[in-house]
C-alpha cells in the first residue's frame, strides 16, 4: 500500500526508490504523485524566490580604492527537469537558509572579483552595468547548481576614506558648473528666440497693416468706382427724364399749336362768314336800298324831264 502526496506549484516533490529496487526518481511540482509505503521515499524542495543581500566590505578596487559595496538578488531553483535534478543533487534535504548561505557565497567571490577590475568611477557612476557583468558572470556557476538568477542590482556603493565623496563633490562642482553655463546659454538663447520672435511679431503686424491699408485702398476704389457708376446712372437717367420730358413738352407744344391753327382756322372761317353775312346785310340794308333810291330818283328825273 502506499499514499498519494500533492504539492503546489511553489514545491517539488521528489519521490526515489519503489519496487524491485528501482532508482528512478521522480520530480513532481504542482501535482500529485504515489509513493508506497517503506519502500518509496519523498523529499520537499522549495521553489519559491530567495531574496540575497550579497555584501564585500573593503575590497580594493582597480585603483587601490577600498569600497564597501552591498546588493539585492533574487534568485530561485529552476524547474526545467535536468537542471531540476541538478538542484535536488546538491540541495535536497537542506533547508531555505543553507541554500541561501551557497549562493550568497557564490555571488559575492563573483561581486568582489569583479570590483577588483573595474575603477571607482565606473562602479559609481554605472551601477546598472556593474550589477549586469556581475549578473552575467556569476550565471553560469548558479546555473550549474540549478540557480536562476531573477535579478540584481547594487545597493549601496561607499567607503572609509571619503574617496567617493570628494568624487561627489567634483561631480556635483561639474554639475554646478553645466548648469550655471546651461543657464547662461539658455539665458542668451532665450534672447535671442525672444528678440526673433519679437522682429517675427513686428514682421507679421507689418504684413497686417499691410494688408489693411491695401484692402482699405481696394475698398475706397472700388467704392470710388461704385460711386462713379452710381453717378453716370443717375446722370443718365436725369438726362434721359429731362429728354423724355422735353419730347412731352414738344408733343404737347405741337398740339397746342394744332389746336390754335384749328381754332385760327374756325375763326378765319367764321370771321369770312362774318364779312360774307355783312357783305349781306350791307347789300340788303345799304347798297340795295341806295340803288333802289337812285333807281328811283333816275326814273323820277327821267320822269321829270
């Protein structure tokens, strides 16, 4: 008989030994396998992120500068079956502490062997780079264990003899330095920017006027010339009225004159008619009379003698 043993994703269960004498193991994280009683065997190794604070006290570096220099690792077993295996090798029956205790070691021969190559400045100035050659070398020996390396990155960088302070100093003396001749250079290129923008602003409001005073004159000829037309129309017009009135008058002038030549003409017939019945009358009440008297007479006389 035998009992069947799970294990979460942050363990591995390591099962050796069974029946008929078998070496096979097995390696099982976040699952389940059986085991038989006395015979079978199992075993725990943790999986999960191992925090490392490596730390080389007075290590001189590639100038003789002795520097105090800590780090912060993460590191975990690896779960790829061989480089598993590798693990459970060395590590199996150890706890979390021990394991921590081999690769803290390893990083920091690796961590003080490296400062050894490389200078003050760029350790400090770098720290980014130093952390990744730190990483690079010290990967494949914690590889061979069945390590990974998550992660590393420098802490804290100093030293006993104000070797880094005074390079602070400088470096921040440098700093001071750019940033007075950067204000200085900004200063005179803000002038600048500024006088250019101020001639920019001069130049369109030129352009501005320009083009006022050019759309005014447009617009003063163009009204002069609306103007004029307007003019030429009414003068026109007024010509055409006073043509057209005086072509009245002329109608009404020569219909006047018809109208006195008709009633010239009704006179003239009329006063002839007049003379014509005076004519008459003086032959009826003179003339007739007078030869009737001197007929008479005549044939008196005649009468007479």
């Amino acid at each position: 008989m035998g009992n069947c043993h799970t294990v979460g994703p942050n363990e591995a269960l390591v099962v050796s030994g069974g029946c008929c004498g078998s070496d096979n193991k097995q390696y099982i994280y976040g699952g389940w396998a059986w085991a038989w009683w006395c015979i079978s065997d199992t075993q725990r190794l943790s999986l999960e992120i191992m925090t490392l604070q490596p730390r080389c006290e007075d290590v001189e570096t590639a100038e003789g500068v002795a520097l105090t220099v800590t780090g912060v690792a993460q590191v975990k077993i690896m779960t790829e079956r061989e480089l598993l295996a590798v693990a459970c090798e060395q590590f199996l029956g150890k706890n979390v502490q021990d394991i921590k205790n081999v690769v803290l070691q390893t990083l920091e021969g690796h961590l003080r062997s490296i400062l050894g190559t490389l200078t003050v400045e760029q350790i400090y100035q770098d720290r980014d780079q130093f952390a990744k050659l730190v990483r690079e070398v010290a990967a494949p020996d914690v590889g061979r264990m069945g390590i990974e390396i998550l992660s590393f990155t420098i802490k804290d960088v100093y030293d006993k003899v104000s070797y880094l302070s005074s390079l602070g100093k400088t470096q921040i003396a440098v700093v001071q330095r750019d940033a007075d001749i950067g204000v200085a250079e900004a200063e005179r290129d803000a002038g600048i920017r500024e006088a250019e923008c101020k001639k920019e602003m001069l130049d369109v409001k030129f352009r501005a006027d320009t083009k006022v005073a050019d759309s005014k004159r447009a617009f003063e000829m163009q009204k002069a010339a609306f103007t004029q037309e307007i003019n030429m129309k009414s003068a026109e017009a007024q010509l055409a009225y006073e043509l057209q009135g005086a072509k009245e008058q002329q109608k009404i002038r020569q219909e006047e004159i018809e109208i006195e030549v008709v009633q010239r003409r009704r006179q003239i017939d009329v006063e002839e008619k007049e003379i014509v019945r005076m004519d008459k009358e003086l032959i009826a009440t003179v003339r007739l009379p007078a030869e009737a008297e001197a007929h008479r007479m005549q044939e008196i006389a005649e009468g007479e003698k």
